[in-house]
C-alpha cells in the first residue's frame, strides 16, 4: 500500500484522520482491487451487494464489537481487531453447520481516528474472511463517540439441515472442538500489565475457530451446537434450555494445556475456570447420537440427560459449578 495514496501534501500517514481523507477516498481504499469468491456476485459499490445462494436458503448472523469492552487499542492492533470481529461471526455461521460466503460491515467511528488503522482494522476483516473462502461485499461507515465494529456473516448449508441449539436429546454425547479458556487466560495476562506469553495474549486478540469441525460435525450428525462465545457453561446452558435437557459434564475429560496450568500458576487462579467460562475463543461445541463416532478433533466432555427436578442446565461432576458461568451482557455495566 502506498502511503501517498491517503496522505495529503504534507502530512505523515500516521496523522491523516478520517476527516481528512474523506469517507468515499477510504472505502475506495479498503475495496478496490480485492478479490472475492465466486459467491459473491456483486461486490462494493452499489446500493446492495448480491451472493449467490445456491442452495436457496441464506445462513445470517450479527455481531458488533465496541471499543473499550470488546477490544482496547493499546492492547490490540486495528488489524487483530477486524480479525476478531470477523471471526465472531464466521464462527456462528460455523456452529449452524454452514460456510461462510460473505460479509457485510458497518463500522463507526470518530473522525479524527487516523485513516491508516481503519484500513488496517479492514485489512483484518479481508484476511479473517479470505481465511474460510468469504468476501467483505459492502458496508457503511459513519461516525461515533468511539470505535464500533458491526459485522453480518452470511453462509451457505450447501444442502445440509441446519444444526439447531434445540435438537441435543438424552443419550447424547456433548463434544467440544478448539480451544478453551485461552483467550480468558490472555486477557488476564493483559489486566496485569503483561505482554506475555505471546501465545495466550494472542489467543484473546484474535481466536482462532475451527471453521471446518461446524460442517463435519453436521455431516457426522450432531443433533445440536453452538459457538462458544461467552463460556462454556454460559453456551451449553443456553443449549440445554432450548432443547429441554440437562447437560452433565465431567471435569476428568478436560485435558488443561500446559501453557494455562503455567500461567493460572504463577497468577494464583484456576486454569480450569478460564476453560469452563472464558469465552471468546469460539470454539464449538455440540451433542452426538450415542454411539455415534466423533469428528477429528472432536472431544467428548459429558452427556445429556432429562431434566432433574432441580431444574439444573449444566452441572459439572454432578454439581452446579460455583461462581460465574461466563459472560452476561449488561450484568457489569
């Protein structure tokens, strides 16, 4: 990228604010000369963008990250922050058993942000994106107190059923796949003053979902699933509820990594803790037809049952885990 192309006659790339460059030169910027997957049948520029949905039925979720609770600049760089903000949603599309195709982007800001880390927060967003074969298809962007990133994911089922949160029945087995309690393990690095170890700090700048295990989950026949995005617990009680089950879950399944067991030591907390309620790392987890055989890299954690008459979503060895299950939107604000 040539800094001039943004920089006006005198200034140095890194001052250049959005008010300066003007809201058509930047998505001029962050558009031109991208190359799209052949879903995408018409791309930025118009009023509407148009994806090609084969299949006849269009997969669509929202996300919106806003700065200073979703993400920090001093902690994150604006590329990390469009990855993560792409992910989150590519993720849901995952956990319906579908395929990414697509994005769609509103993004809010003050004017006086510079130019250079709004390309750099869409340089993210193009990267997550191309990563699982989706295009960033359109927009819009508008100003605001702070930075505030909304991104649509659409996805394709390419003829499968959609995998529901309701359909876990009793008997099923309850699997996880990816990683869990990294991205809380990094943040609590980061809320010391740390930097590091780089690999968990990392985790909770930009996750990494396994896209691919939400579609061979499907194939394999998952009766239900979900992403995990505010914790484990927090995600499989809001399964357990839609489908009318219990969810029992067995802490002697969960192998902790050694890079948590590490750092929960020498911070004095619970590496167990982050993998049972972190949340944002998006893995995902679902329910399997007893008996059925597991995806690779699935890992049974539990089972389902009916009901108890305590009424009790999710317990953990027999008994309702102690403490927060994960992240509740406006209990803390």
């Amino acid at each position: 990228m040539s800094p001039s192309a943004i920089t006006p006659e005198g200034g140095s790339e890194s001052s250049v604010s959005l008010r300066e460059v003007g809201e058509f030169r930047l998505i001029d910027r962050v558009t031109t000369d991208r190359v799209q997957p052949d879903t995408t049948v018409l791309g930025p520029g118009d009023d509407s963008a148009i994806v090609a949905a084969a299949d006849g039925r269009v997969v669509a979720c929202t996300d919106v990250l806003v700065e200073g609770v979703h993400f920090r600049l001093d902690w994150s760089s604006p590329e990390q922050v469009g990855r993560k903000a792409a992910a989150a949603n590519l993720a849901d599309v995952a956990a319906m058993g579908a395929v990414p195709t697509s994005l769609l982007v509103g993004l809010a800001c003050p004017s006086s942000t510079p130019a250079n880390q709004l390309e750099q927060l869409a340089d993210g967003l193009w990267a997550e994106a191309s990563s699982v074969g989706a295009g960033l298809v359109g927009g819009d962007l508008t100003s605001g107190p702070v930075i505030v990133v909304s991104v649509t994911a659409l996805g394709s089922l390419q003829g499968r059923a959609p995998v529901l949160r309701s359909g876990a029945r009793p008997g099923d087995r309850v699997a996880v796949c990816g990683r869990l309690g990294w991205s809380a393990a990094g943040l609590a690095v980061l809320g010391r003053g740390f930097r590091s170890p780089a690999a968990l700090v990392n985790a909770h700048r930009v996750p990494e979902p396994p896209y691919a295990a939400g579609p061979a989950a499907a194939d394999a026949g998952a009766t239900a699933m979900i992403d995990v995005s505010d914790g484990l617990l927090a995600d499989l009680g809001h399964l357990a509820r839609a489908s009318g089950v219990a969810v029992r879950l067995r802490s002697r399944s969960f192998t902790v990594p050694a890079r948590l067991a590490e750092i929960g030591s020498a911070l004095g907390l619970d590496p167990l803790r982050w993998m049972l309620t972190g949340g944002e790392d998006h893995a995902l987890a679902a329910t399997f037809p007893e008996g059925a055989e597991l995806p690779p890299d699935w890992v049974e954690i539990g089972a389902v049952e009916a009901p108890d008459d305590a009424g009790r979503a999710v317990t953990v060895d027999g008994r309702p885990y102690e403490g927060d299950q994960g992240w509740v939107h406006f209990a803390k604000s």
